[in-house]
C-alpha cells in the first residue's frame, strides 16, 4: 500500500486522550488525530520521532493524522485501520496462501449478530476472516493486545461458532513493524484473550501472523512468523 500525500516530520509530546496525540510540528505543538485506542506505550514516548499524514476533510478538529513512529531504528505504523486494508491487497493479490482458495472477497460483512472483518468464498467454500492490529513486539515477539479486549474476544467466539457450523474461520494478527520473530498472546495484559485464542485454535480456527515492511513510502506484508500457542499452531 502506497502512502498518499506528503508525510509531514514531528516529535511525539504525549497522549492527549484515546484519539489524540500532542506533536512538536515545526517548533509548535500541534494536536493530531491517533487512530488506535491501544495503549502503545511503546510508541508514544516523548521525543520519539513521528510522521504525520495531512487531512482535511470537513468537520475534522486536527489537520493531521498520526501515521508512523520511528522506534530502534524501525518504521512501526500506529493506524489500527490500515491491516484491513492491507489484508485486502494481499488477498486480491493471492499473496496469502491460507487464503488462495477463495477468491471471491467481501468485506464488512453481517454474520449473526456480529460484523466480520471479510467473508471468503471459493472452492475451499467460505471463510470467515478477523483481522488485529499489532504494534507491541518485545525481544523480536510481537504481542496482542496491549489491554484487555471483549471486543476483540468477542470476535473470537463469532470465529469458533463458525466453525462449528462448519464454516472455515480464521483470524489474521497484522505487525505493524518489520523487527518481530514471532508472535504470541499477550497473557499478562489480557488472559482472558490468549485463553480464548487457544480455545479457537483447537476448535480449528487457523491463526496466522504477519510482520510489514513500513517505510515512509509504503507499507505491505511482509512476510508470516510463526505463532507461539500451548496448543499448537493452527491451520485451515
């Protein structure tokens, strides 16, 4: 995925609330819209290095969004919107070879009382995709999530009752960053998820984890890292 537009150099300053950022934008603080309601407290250090995305749509309150921190030497992307995105391109591409049996893409799509990220279809039949967005990684293990999250436990549950209608399901944690060996549930920060995870893993929810190339210009999967789970890595 290219990244549009201009990419304006800052400094982190702090958090300002759940969506918002102070910045040093040219000598001056400036407040910018963050995208992400994780803590990411291993981003959002003062001084860290920031490049922001200029926006100007109507009824906006900040003329930026906060799009990259520069953390060891690495690009990590703080938009929690953009694995969507990137999970489209690389199934529109056949880049993810879990997927290449289904071709057929929706996305955004109402199964039972819950939104899926993307319902797939083809010869493999249909395939209930999540997406997360991860940033935290420690010593080369990215980790997921950083809080606690029903939501995101929530959509674990829609996952493995998919599968018990027989439905394929899976879920997709994107690294925002390109330094992360592995990936693993974070149990310290949320049990309830990891326990949850293990339980779709072994109701047969395949588990998958990418790492991204982030550069200023672009940001695009990468390539899978292995995923560490008690009960084993799981697969379609």
């Amino acid at each position: 995925m290219r990244l549009a537009g201009q990419l304006r150099p800052a400094a982190i300053l702090g958090r300002l609330n759940r969506f918002a950022v102070r910045v040093d934008l040219d000598g001056r603080e400036e407040v910018v819209h963050l995208a992400n309601s994780g803590r990411l407290h291993e981003l959002l250090i003062p001084g860290t290095p920031a490049l922001l995305a200029p926006r100007d749509s109507p009824g906006r309150k900040t003329r930026f969004d906060l799009l990259l921190v520069r953390i060891g030497g690495e690009w990590v992307s703080a938009d929690a919107r953009l694995p969507n995105a990137l999970v489209r391109e690389a199934l529109a591409a056949g880049a993810l070879p879990p997927f290449r049996a289904y071709p057929s893409i929706r996305a955004e799509v109402r199964y039972g009382e819950s939104r899926v990220d993307f319902l797939l279809e083809g010869e493999g039949g249909v395939c209930l995709v999540e997406t997360k967005s991860v940033t935290l990684v420690e010593a080369g293990l990215a980790l997921f999530p950083d809080a606690p999250t029903l939501r995101g436990v929530r959509h674990l549950r829609t996952l493995i009752g998919a599968r018990a209608e027989g439905w394929q399901a899976a879920v997709v944690f994107v690294v925002q960053r390109g330094d992360a060996l592995a990936f693993a549930p974070n149990e310290p920060a949320d049990p309830l998820f990891a326990q949850t995870l293990r339980e779709a893993a072994a109701a047969g929810v395949g588990v998958y984890a990418y790492r991204c190339r982030v550069t200023p210009r672009e940001i695009r999967l990468a390539s899978e890292m292995p995923v560490r789970l008690p009960a084993g890595e799981a697969g379609l």
